[in-house]
C-alpha cells in the first residue's frame, strides 16, 4: 500500500521524535511507506525545514550509501526563556522554603511535562556531545535524568544510598556532603556501566555540589569520564563551591529561611550551552 | 506568516504528541499557523487518520464552542505484542536470576527507550479512564510511573522508604511485605496527594503483592481511590497473591534458582486492557 505525502510526514514526525541521535536509512523509510526515495528526501526537507523553523529540533543527513538522517532535540531560547521564566516563578513562592535552606520541588518534580520539557532543553545542550550514559542519584534527579536520557539515546544509571539485593554485586565509595559534611555512602551496581563510559551527570539540585563531587569519585572507580554535569536549580552564593563546570537551569540566590525569602533567576545554562561547556 | 499545510502537520504533530488528553480549541491551531479553521479541521483529519492506522493513537474531536481535539494514546497490539515479545526473551536469561528470586531489571528499566515504550502500552490501557494521578514506590518504579503519567497528563506521587527534609510533613503507614514478611515504614509528603484523588498505582515487579497493598492502605489515609494497578513485571504461581485486579505486561513462572531456570511469557495485559481492568 501506498502512502500519501500528508500521511508519511505525520508518520516520520513520530518516529524522528522517538529515534533521537539514531542513523535512520532512507531505506527504512521508503520501505516503510512503499515510496521512492526521492519522495523520501523531498519529505525530510520539508520535515528540517519546519524542526528547524518551529524550534523542535536539528535534521542531520548523512550522504552515501551507508547514510540517512538523524534527529537531534534542539529546544529554541524563544521556547525555553519563557518556561525557565515560569519555573522562576513557581520556585519563588516563600511557603517552598524548607528548614536548612531546602526548597520543597516535589509538585514541580512530580509533573511529567514540566520534567519532559527541563530535558530536552537540558539535551538540547549536550545533543552534538559524545555521551554513552546519564547518571543521576536517587531519588529525586531519576526524572529528569531520564527525561534527558531519552533525548540523547543513552541509558541512564542510578546511584543509590544503600545497596539492594535486585542490584546484584555493587561498588560502593563513601563522599562528604558539601552543605551538612556528613560521611555518607554512594552505590552503584557492578554491571550497570562499562569502563571508559563518557558520562553526564544530572540533578535536580546542587548546593555545595558534594553528591556531585560523590559521583565523580565513584565514576573514577568505572575509569569512566565526566562528560558533563547539569542540574535543574543550583544554590548560589555557596562558598565552597565544589564543582565548577556546569550547567544549571535555575539559580537561587539570598535564601532566608527566618525571613522567607528566595531569589529566583535564570540559570547559566543560556551563558553556557554554545560553548561546549 | 502563513503555514503550509505540510509544515502544519508536522508541527501539530509534534505538539499533539506532547500534549496528550489536554483540549486543544480549534483556534489555537487557526492562529498559530494564521490558518482558516476549515484547512485545521482538514489537517486534523489527516492526522486522525494516520495516527489510527499506524497504531500512534487516536483524536477526538469535540464539537461546539467550547469544542476542539484531544489526542490519546494508543499503541496497538500488532505493536506492543512483538514489543512484549522481545522483552520476555530479554528477561528469559538465565544470569538475570539473583537471591531470593528476584531478577536484575536494571539494564532494562535504565533504558528510555524500553520504559517509553512500556509506558504507551500501560497508558492505552487506561488513556480514557478519569486518573488523577500517578503513584509508584522509589526507586524502580519512577521511570515507568513517569513514563506512564507523561501520557496520561497526571503527576507523578513517590512513596518513599524514609521521611526527607525535602518533602515538607510526611504521612507514614507500616505495612507487610508479602515476601519477606518484614514490617516496613512507607512514606509520602502529605502536600502531595489532594483528598479524592484517583490514582493508578505503576510498578515495575510485583511479587506477592505486599508493596502494592501498602500503597493502598496509605490511599486510605488520604481518601484517594485505587483506579488501577499495573507493573511491568509480575511474578506468578505466589500462593497468596495479596492484589487481584491488576494489569501486568510480563509475567514470570517457575523461577528456580538453583537451577538457573526462568519461564518468561506475556502477562494479562493483552486480556485484561479491554475491559476496564
């Protein structure tokens, strides 16, 4: 059966944005749709045309025999000024602020497109990088790791607090928490990450970035390679700064638990995102 | 500017596709694309058609003023069965066995692109039940209940294990799992339930069913209803299986240990899905 153009570019909108960073043949397409493969290219010109032009992504065509097309996420600033402003202002509401300085995100955790929309523009900074795997702690940076994960085609591995049997063997270090400098343990299943894996390491928060600092000593234990290190809200103004390359999305400053005060702005990530990080 | 007719379809695709169960008017595609809304309800036909006919979903159009379309999810079975398929003979190694019975899903549930997935299918199953909300246990099951949620258009609740700072005041029960038999302390920021609710309880491995039973007792403290129960994997042939309805896309029997043998098949996803759960 034959496919009408309207029909294939519905199709191939769906499948692109399903199949990120994968090579996809125009053989596979034409197959697909039963048409030639000059109707094939024709289609997905008008489809880098309009992901371009809507800000939904980037269509890369690789020529020759062994070629096709790739889809990269790239979240225009004109969609994602807006929605990091928003967030801004969800976040600077005083009753989120928690004892110790802690804000209470769980709500703008807990939605799945606040979450979906923070990872593809997080990915849209690393979707030209050489990226084998995210890595995040549990509990409350699994969504957003995935979210971005699925963007860029990688698995995502989880380190926990404590080691659980359905984990199998397990290589645990011990960090110091940057803003409460406790000794705490970090685990992470033998099996889930190869050596010399490239890895981008994401959270939802980072205050004197100790857990991020935890990560990348048990990354060493891998003979893995920090990639990147991206987060959704940084503390600022944090003395000890513990990490320096980064990306954040949203940044919080003057924190005042007694006076419930938070300044909420922008985070580096339009600053940083062109330049390799 | 104005759009042409291919440039809008793959933009209300894309948009759609990120947008499920939400009302979109008619006049916010007619001036996004300044567009008759004659030519959007022609476009809105192409793509009902072709998101039935290849298994992405279906639209439903809303007559009236206060009218417009809502997409919802819908993988069909000649998708999801070979899909399930081949996750069964994933799951069937024999290396995946550890103490006690249970299985290392990790690769697995680390991979975006198998819990995306997992997640359509479990989401057709109730993309037109009235669901308020999504509610899994930390860690294993948040990507699926993410993946799950993000289709049906509801957040995501995670009961947690131990209270922490930043979840604010907690609502705690005890319960008993059905395996070991252990007493465990279940715990769930008690901003992040609205009384009523109607929740679907998202898993990834249900063994006698303990976990999910303790959910349902803290549902009880927070007068929210159980709408549905679903898991990735279920393991069979357990004596006293404390959770009857439930829907399952795997289902494991005859795992024996010490000789390394697991049999794998399709859960009752494929019977039940039909009829309300």
């Amino acid at each position: 059966m034959k496919f009408r153009r309207s029909e294939r570019l519905v199709d191939m909108t769906t499948y692109l944005l399903e199949h990120p960073r994968q090579l996809i043949p125009l053989t596979y397409f034409a197959e697909r749709y039963s048409s030639a493969k000059s109707s094939i290219s024709e289609d997905l010109g008008i489809l880098k045309e309009t992901f371009e032009h809507r800000g939904i992504g980037t269509l890369q065509t690789i020529p020759g025999a062994a070629g096709g097309v790739k889809f990269f996420v790239k979240v225009s600033d004109e969609e994602s000024k807006p929605f990091v402003q928003q967030l801004c202002e969800m976040i600077a509401k005083p009753d989120r602020l928690l004892p110790g300085g802690y804000l209470y995100l769980t709500d703008i955790l807990g939605n799945p497109s606040i979450v979906q929309k923070a990872g593809r523009i997080i990915a849209s900074a690393y979707a030209a990088s050489s990226i084998d795997v995210v890595m995040t702690v549990a509990t409350k940076g699994i969504p957003l790791a995935y979210a971005v994960a699925s963007q860029l085609n990688v698995p995502v591995v989880i380190v926990r607090r404590d080691s659980k049997v359905t984990e199998g063997p397990t290589v645990s270090i011990n960090y110091v928490s940057g803003s409460t400098k406790r000794i705490q343990p970090m685990v992470l299943s033998k099996r889930s990450l190869a050596e010399g894996s490239k890895v981008l390491i994401v959270d939802d928060f980072m205050k004197a970035g100790g857990t991020v600092m935890g990560m990348k000593s048990l990354l060493e234990e891998f003979k893995a390679i920090v990639a990147g290190i991206a987060v959704l809200v940084e503390a600022e103004k944090i003395e000890e700064r513990l990490v320096d390359e980064y990306i954040s999305l949203i940044q919080l400053s003057d924190v005042d638990v007694r006076e419930k005060r938070i300044n909420v702005k922008e985070g580096n990530y339009f600053l940083k995102k062109g330049r390799g990080k």
